[in-house]
C-alpha cells in the first residue's frame, strides 16, 4: 500500500499535504507532454514522493513509471506552491501539494505511448502547448516556455 492510500484511511477525504516531484524532459523538439488518464489534460511526468525517497529518487521513478525513460543529469527547474496547488479531486479528497520541478535533455530508453496513466506522449514546443494543460502544472510549463531564469520559486 502506497503512502497516499494509507494516509487517507486515516484522515478520509480532508486535506492532505504532499510533494510532488516533476520533470521538465526536452529535446530539440521541445517538451515532453502526457495526456493523463484520468484527467483531459496534459501535464509533464512526475508524483508524489513516498517517504524515505529524496526528492531526484522521487522524479526519476515517476519519470520512468509514466514514460519509460530513465532520466539523469537533473537540475532543479524550480519549487512551485500557493493556491495552484491545491486541488478537491472528483472523488472528494483534498489535497495541497508543494512541487519540486527539475530539468533534463538527458534520458535514454523507448517512449512509451499508453499505460495506466498516461493516453499518449509527445514533445511540444514553445509557441505549441496544447491548451488544456493541467491546471496544478501550467504555471511551470509556461515558465519554461517563457525562459524563466533558474531555479524558479513561487
């Protein structure tokens, strides 16, 4: 049983702190995207950090458990919080969630396309983002599109 599940047995559906950790994957096409699952937006790879992980541990798994890709040479991109962050899910938890986003052109392995929570994957460029990005994310992926200086911090 994962960190979240377990927490929520306990508090229900009320508020939950967490960090997020992210990764902005590009290339000389631009940006890596995921169309999730559950939810009808795009957003980069990333989730929530299980206790004991550091925060690159956090990134690399969720990068890999979600596109397939072992990602390395990680630089942090920025710390992301504020009312953005929180979220009341359809099912009715609430969560507040303070996101650690990091950067890299480094990765190697096969894209995978599907899975349990991605529909698809593809590498946006700037003056291209799609225009249902995930809200709890835009902030970040529109920092990179505008070349924000590093690390950026709200």
């Amino acid at each position: 049983m994962d960190y979240i599940q377990t927490m929520r047995k306990m508090i229900g559906k009320e508020q939950l702190l967490t960090v997020g950790c992210g990764v902005i994957i590009t290339n000389e096409d631009g940006i890596l995207l995921q169309h999730r699952t559950d939810e009808d937006n795009w957003c980069i790879p990333g989730g929530v950090m299980e206790p004991g992980e550091t925060f690159e541990e956090t990134a690399i798994r969720e990068a890999y458990e979600e596109t397939g890709l072992h990602v390395e040479g990680l630089q942090l991109f920025g710390l992301y919080s504020g009312e953005s962050c929180y979220v009341t899910y359809p099912n009715g938890d609430q969560v507040y969630s303070v996101q650690v986003i990091f950067h890299t052109n480094h990765y190697q392995g096969e894209l995978r396309q599907g899975g349990a929570e991605s529909k698809a994957h593809r590498f946006y460029s700037k003056d291209n983002l799609p225009a249902n990005l995930n809200p709890r994310q835009k902030a970040f992926i529109q920092d990179w599109a505008h070349e924000k200086k590093l690390p950026v911090m709200r």
